[in-house]
C-alpha cells in the first residue's frame, strides 16, 4: 500500500449512450440504450436517463423496450467511440507513462510515475487537483463526463470511482480504507461473485467488515487456501497490484449472434468463412499472429462447445486460419440450429511461420490455381443462391470476446461483449447492401438537407433527423429506403460544441476507417469537404 493516494481510476460515465447523446442535440437529457437492436439483442450501454426505469447492460434490448418502450434504442457505433476514447487515453498519457487501460472508457493511472504531481501541493491535495483538471479537460476535448477515483491501491481507486458516479470524484484517503469498506457488501471486492457472495452469506457474511470480523482462518475454510487469503487481504484494504502499462492478451476473436437460427450447412460455413477473415484482419490490425483456430458454436437450446485445432507454426494466412476453421466445424452437428458462430486464434506471436502446407499447393503451380479458381467460382455460386453475401457489421458487433487483442491505441473490450447483430437480409433472401442498410443511429448524408442520423426505417421509408454534433436539435424528414439522395456517412468527432460549449472554429473531421496500425484517420474524405 502506498501513503499517498496516487493512483487514478477514470470511468467515463454512461460512455457509449453519452457519445451518443453528444453526438445528437435532439437526444439530450433523453433516455438512450445502445446495443444489439434484433430480436436476440443485448444493450451494451444505458443512458442514466434509461437506468431509471430499470434498464441496464447485458439486459435483453426486448426486455429493455418493455421497460423504457419511449427511450432511443441505436445501433453502436465502435469507430467512434474508439476515436473518443483515444483522445481520453492521450489526457491520461500526459499524467503518466503508466496508464492501465481496462476498456474503451476505463483506465488506471499511476501518478508516482509521471510528471503531473509537480506544481501541485503534493499528496492527497496534490492529487486531488490533478483529478478534477483531467475531468475538466475531457469535457473541453470531448465534451463528455468522467468519474475519478483516488486511492493508494488499484481496488479502492476503481471503488472511489464507483462512488463519484456520475460526474465527480471520490479521494480515499490513506489510513482509512478499513473504516470505509466496512458497510459495502461483499460483491463490493474483487473476484467476490455471485457463488463466493452466496457461499459467504450462508455462513453470515454479507459485508466487507463482516468478513474482517470472521477471520483468515474461517475464510480459508470457507473459500479455500488461495481465494481466502486473497479475500481476506483486500477486506483489510490490501491490494499491491501495480499499474502495468502493457498487458499480453491471450486471443483475438470474433462472433455472431443471429435472429434467426441458422439450420442450412452451406450458410454455417459461409459464415464461418466470413468470422475467420475479420478474425485475421483483428490479428493483423495488432501485428500479431497465433498457433491455435478455435471454433464456437451455441446451438438453439443455448448449448455451447468450442473445438480448436493447433497448426505446426503462428500464422496470420487467412487461408490457413480459414480451413482450420472449416476442419473443425466438420466435425460440429448444426442441423437442429445454430444461433451464434465465433472464430478465434489463440497461442498468440510476433512473428509468422510460413505455412509447409500452403507452400507445397503453390509449387503445384496453374493446375492448383485452377482448381482453387473453379472452388471460388463455385462458392460464389453458393452464395449468391443462398443471399449470404459478406454483411458488413451491424449492431453491436461483438468483437474480441475473450482476452482479445486491442489495435494500437485500442483498450481491448469487456468479455461477452453483447448484441451481435445478424446480416440485414430483405423479405425476399437476398442480402441488403452495405450502403443501404439503415440501422437506428447510423450517420447519413442528405444531398439536399445535409448529415443526420437514422432514427427508424421500415415498410420501405427510412426516417432521419438532420442535426450533428454543435447544432441545435433538427428537424426530422422520412424518404424513401433507396432515395439516391441519402447516403451513409462517417461520423464527426465530438469536441467542446458537444457539450453546448464554445465550438472549435475549426471544422469538425469526419472518422475514417482503422488502418491497419489501428490508428484513425481523422482527415476528411477524399473529395468532399468537411462539415
């Protein structure tokens, strides 16, 4: 433990719905959930607005609309929040080289290890005043709130952080984490779940002074040798976990949740094909490649199982990864229906070795060529008879799910990650262009009324508000669903005018696409101008 509360944990408040509600005047003060929008969604995130009437993450987005049926149910919006949350990590990484992120929106900082003490008073004053100036200054960069939590260890910074919740600080000072623990329950620790929590309950234990008062040797026998003393200690206030800058993540991977389950074979291995190559372009995108292609399957009843095969050598080939993935699936029976597919690569590397297998096809020379061009040509047959074309992302789109490696600059999301949409797919089968899908909140330009958003669509109309990020509320206007007219646009970056503060006079950039750094591009679009 340290004697100075220097280290920080920033939350941002309500993050992704507070994007949104910057990025939309009209939403303002408004109950907003984002997250999976289908019949199988998952809310990501509620406004403080929604949380009201019971709404909350991880909660089904139909039992969500039960609860708050008026509140704004949008699709995210990850090159945003991800552009966001990078000006956040860049506040943070002027306090300190050692900054911990845990998510898009959460972070620890070590303040011992920078510069951001000096010129303050020192100690607890000293941080204080370094917190309420990086929430100051993420409102003027972004317009957004964050809570910050102050402590002398990582757990009681990120509870002083939950306590400041929303909008405000929490110091803890040194000297009296016992006193403040006491009350809270016991969930209030870490690695304190719901089977702990229930175990400890049994036994009369249902606050963190309760499980001081039972003793070591009591928890030891309750919880076992390592859990115990691990409860034990941080009952006490106990936590020396550094704040580590660089964490190994263990897997990249991807998945879908689908609306409908999927009971046809060739549309199971279409899509597997399709979750194999935006794993490798995740892997790619963090400069790394793996050893181990792991499939998942969760069939209708909720039954999940995972099979992985490990290759001779770390590759990020598309193809290898690719075929592994069709191998093991090989294996999986679909018939009775799959309602959600992921592919992962795990044994994760630096470098690539080049795969024997692949190299022995390329020196069969034209004759291999062509039997892969005619196996192409058939796919492609396949797949435009079934309509499964390759779906851009839609909803939430549940992207390195466990231990996933972040881009460069990218906190690495939360497990689980909810809300996967299903390709769009029109009443006749075929899949629903890229371009025209227009998914509640998705950015959109109009060639006569300018940018907006999708605020619904449905019996061939699409209903948009025109309004960005500075301007008052808009006005709404509905057009037809192939109106030539309206196009999908990149979003604009938040900045001071998002919050009703004074706008930057520079024009706002419209977010680019990731390269494959990871980076973003924040310069307009080739051949258009800059709202």
């Amino acid at each position: 433990m340290r004697t100075q509360p220097t280290i920080l944990h920033l939350d941002m408040d309500a993050f992704f719905a507070a994007v949104e509600q910057a990025s939309k005047p009209s939403l303002r003060g408004k109950p907003v959930v984002v997250g999976g929008l289908g019949p199988r969604g998952v809310v990501s995130t509620a406004s403080y607005e929604a949380r009201r009437f019971g709404v909350h993450s991880a909660m089904p987005t139909a039992q969500a609309r039960r609860l708050a049926p008026n509140a704004a149910y949008l699709g995210a919006r990850f090159g945003l929040y991800r552009a966001v949350s990078d000006v956040v990590m860049e506040l943070l990484h002027a306090l300190s080289p050692l900054v911990e992120p845990l998510s898009l929106d959460e972070a620890f900082v070590d303040l011992e290890a920078g510069e951001a003490l000096e010129g303050t008073q020192g100690g607890a004053e000293g941080a204080q005043e370094v917190g309420e100036r990086l929430r100051r200054d993420i409102r003027t960069a972004t317009g957004l709130t964050g809570s910050v939590g102050l402590a002398g260890s990582k757990m009681l910074a990120k509870i002083a952080s939950e306590q400041a919740k929303p909008d405000g600080l929490v110091l803890i000072p040194v000297g009296t984490e016992r006193g403040m623990l006491a009350p809270l329950s016991v969930r209030t620790l870490p690695g304190v779940g719901p089977a702990t929590a229930e175990v400890l309950r049994r036994a009369g234990i249902s606050t963190v002074g309760e499980i001081v008062d039972a003793g070591e040797d009591e928890l030891l026998r309750l919880l076992g040798k390592a859990h115990g003393t691990s409860v034990h200690a941080m009952a006490h206030g106990v936590d020396d976990r550094p704040v580590v800058a660089e964490r190994d993540a263990k897997s990249v991977s991807v998945e879908d949740t689908y609306d409908v389950d999927l009971t046809d074979r060739t549309r199971v291995r279409l899509e597997v094909e399709r979750l194999a190559g935006r794993c490798v372009t995740r892997l790619r995108a963090a400069g790394r490649s793996g050893r181990t292609v792991v499939i998942k399957v969760r069939s209708y009843d909720f039954s999940t199982l995972t099979r992985s095969e490990t290759l001779r050598g770390p590759t990020d080939d598309v193809g290898v990864v690719r075929e592994a993935a069709l191998r093991l699936l090989d294996g999986v029976d679909t018939t009775a229906g799959v309602r959600l597919l992921g592919v992962g690569v795990s044994g994760l590397a630096d470098f690539t070795q080049e795969d024997l297998f692949a190299q022995a096809q390329a020196a069969q020379g034209p004759a291999a060529a062509r039997h892969q061009a005619h196996q192409t040509h058939q796919a492609h047959q396949t797949r435009a008879q079934t309509g499964a074309g390759d779906p851009a992302e839609s909803g939430r789109d549940a992207e390195a799910l466990s231990g996933a490696v972040p881009a460069a600059g990218e906190a690495a999301p939360a497990v689980g990650e909810p809300g996967a949409a299903a390709p769009a797919v029109e009443e006749s089968g075929a899949a629903v262009p890229a371009d025209r899908r227009w998914i509640p909140g998705r950015d959109v330009c109009h060639a006569l009324h300018g940018r907006g958003w999708v605020q619904g669509s449905g019996v061939g109309k699409v209903t948009v508000r025109f309004e960005e990020p500075g301007s008052a509320p808009g006005r709404v206007r509905t057009f037809s669903v192939d109106d030539p007219q309206l196009e999908t646009a990149e979003p604009v970056m938040l900045g001071a005018a998002a919050a009703g503060g004074p706008a930057d006079q520079s024009p706002a950039p419209a977010i680019r696409p990731k390269s494959r750094s990871g980076g973003v591009d924040a310069s307009p679009p080739t051949g258009t101008s800059s709202p």
